[in-house]
C-alpha cells in the first residue's frame, strides 16, 4: 500500500519537473523581421566610382551613380562627393571630366564648362571632352567656338564613331554660317569613314540642293538610290528629291539659255 502511494506521488509530480526543466526557447520579435538592407550599397558605388577613374566618359557608370543617388540619396550628394576629390588634388583630370558630366546633367552648363575647359588643359588630346564642351557652345548659339571645340576633337578623336560625331555637328555648323564649301568638305569626310550610309547622302544632298549647288545634290541623291536599290518605300523618296533637284537645274540651265540668247541678240542688234 504504502508503495503504491509513493508511486502515485511521484507521477503527479513527474509534469511539474519536466515543465520546469523544460529549456527555454528564445522568441523572436516582430522588429527582428522588419529589418531591411539598404539598397545603396557602398560596394557598388565605389565599383562605379572606379570604373569612371579609368575611363571618366563612361556614360553607363556614370548614369548608374546618378539612378542610385537620385534614388536613395541626392545627386548634390555625388557632386559634392566629387568637389571633395577635386579640392584635395586640384589636377585629378578624370575627377574635372565626371563633375563636368554631373553639372551638364544637373542642369548647369556654365560649371560644366569649367570643369571641362580646366579638363582639357590638362590633356589637350581628350577627344570626347572637346565634343562635349562643342555641343554646349552649340547650345548656346556660340558658333565659333564650338566649331574650334570640335575641329580639336575631330583632330584628336582615335576612334571612327567619335570623327563622325564631330564631322556632323561640324558640317551642320558650317552651314549654319553659310560656309556651304565648309559643310561639303565635312560631309565628304564622313562619307569617306561610312560611305554606306544612305541617310547621310541623302542629308548632304538636301543641304546642297538648299545651297543651290545642285550638281552636288544629284551626286549624292544617286549615290543614296543606290543604297537605297532594295527599299522601294525608300527609293520612291529619293527619286522624289532627285526629280525636285533636275528640276531645279532645268529651271536654272533653262534661265541661264534664255539669258545667253537675249545678250547675243542685243549684241547683234548693234
């Protein structure tokens, strides 16, 4: 009897102990699942940052920088970050070529054009930097000096794409100062580094007929029907322009006949 009351005794308490040795279990809190990574990683920046270190035109570096910032902090913020750079090595040219690109993006193209202008001071032979500092002459509507700009980027350029760009803001500056023989030289140029490009002859052969010389405007006319043999929709617009610009020089042949007559018989009629 008695045995079976200790017995009886101990499974009663048997639950009690196993709770209280039961091991604790840690438990998470809420605000332990509320925290988030910052999607401004520096790792990714400084990756960029070195990209355009080594070559400061890197258009996708550069407008990877400015997303992130724009994003997640403040343009400002690489600006400045880039100022800082500058104000501890005054001669950091890759340093002067990127804060020129943050300030022509931010809107600022009377700052863009020192930093580029400093830029180039310091290497007279960056092409991509004289085209830029080019097109913001151009867009402000100082002629000369963007063509200076981009005839010292079209000397330096090393690569084809480069020389084109130039050569076309060139010839349509040439125009824009009536300086027609100018603008066929530059185009003659370009065609020379991409003489397929139909498109071109066909701008070079507008611009010519516009400048009255229509010899020129017919050359490249044909020249561009030819590229052009394969694309019915597109050939139909050339022979258009071509039967506008013989059309013309009919006109002008037809005046000149007629001017040539009229002379020879007032100078019989002496």
């Amino acid at each position: 009897m008695r045995i079976r009351l200790f017995l009886a005794c101990l499974l009663a308490a048997a639950p009690a102990v196993s709770v209280l040795q039961a091991p604790s279990t840690a438990h998470a809190q809420p605000g332990d699942w509320d925290v988030k990574r910052d999607p401004f990683d520096p790792k990714v920046i400084a990756t960029h940052k070195r990209f355009l270190a080594a070559n400061p035109h890197d258009a996708s570096a550069l407008a990877n920088l400015l997303r992130m910032y724009r994003q997640y902090r403040t343009p400002e913020l690489l600006r400045d970050e880039y100022q800082k750079l500058l104000d501890k090595n005054a001669e950091d040219w890759s340093a002067l070529v990127v804060l020129g690109h943050i300030h022509h993006k931010m809107g600022d193209d009377p700052r863009a054009l020192e930093m580029w202008n400093r830029a180039v001071a310091k290497k007279a032979n960056d092409a991509a930097t004289w085209v830029e500092l080019g097109a913001i002459h151009r867009g402000a509507g100082r002629n000369k000096e963007a063509r200076a700009a981009y005839d010292k980027g079209l000397a330096n350029a090393p690569l084809k794409d480069m020389k084109k760009k130039a050569l076309r803001a060139l010839a349509d500056l040439a125009l824009a100062t009536n300086d027609v023989d100018g603008a066929n030289a530059y185009f003659k140029l370009f065609l020379d580094l991409d003489p397929s490009n139909a498109q071109l002859w066909l701008e070079r052969g507008d611009a010519m007929l516009a400048a009255g010389k229509r010899e020129i405007a017919l050359e490249s006319y044909a020249a561009a029907e030819r590229l052009l043999g394969s694309d019915p929709s597109k050939r139909v617009e050339v022979v258009s322009r071509r039967g506008q610009a013989l059309e013309q020089y009919d006109v002008v042949v037809g005046l000149q006949s007629c001017g040539f007559r009229a002379q020879s018989e007032l100078q019989l009629g002496r």
